[in-house]
C-alpha cells in the first residue's frame, strides 16, 4: 500500500480525482480522521471536510501511472 496526502479544492478537482480512479481496477480508499471513503465514491468524498488534506491509501505497489495522473492534487 502506498499513502500520500492529497487536497481536493473544487467540485472539478473531486470530478476529475473520481474519473481517474475509476480508470484502475486497484482500490483507493481516502482516510479523513476516522472516515474511510472509496475514492470511486463521488457523494462519499463530499462527505469529507475537503477543507483540510486528505490522506490517499492505493491498495497497489504497481501505480506509478495512477500517481502522474493524480499528481496535481498530491501536497505531501
């Protein structure tokens, strides 16, 4: 698994995050305190206090691809 901590400003933003995701067949999960979301879950990630950084667990070791696409959202 790997973690990196993303920021989500705009509506767009969480648009474009749950597009990319929902290209890759590995599951992305966002954790917000003791929330756990999948990030293929549009109405789960507005349930999180997108104000703050959200840490991004990928349940992948082979993801590079995935991590340029989302890379712009990425703030660690």
């Amino acid at each position: 698994m790997i973690t990196k901590t993303i920021l989500l400003n705009t509506i767009v933003d969480v648009k474009d995050f749950v597009n990319t995701v929902a290209r890759y067949d590995f599951d992305v999960d966002l954790v917000s305190g003791r929330y756990h979301i999948d990030g293929k879950s549009i109405m789960g990630i507005f349930s999180l206090d997108l104000s703050k950084a959200i840490k991004m667990e990928i349940h992948s070791e082979n993801c590079e691809e995935f991590l340029k696409e989302v890379s712009r959202f990425i703030v660690e």
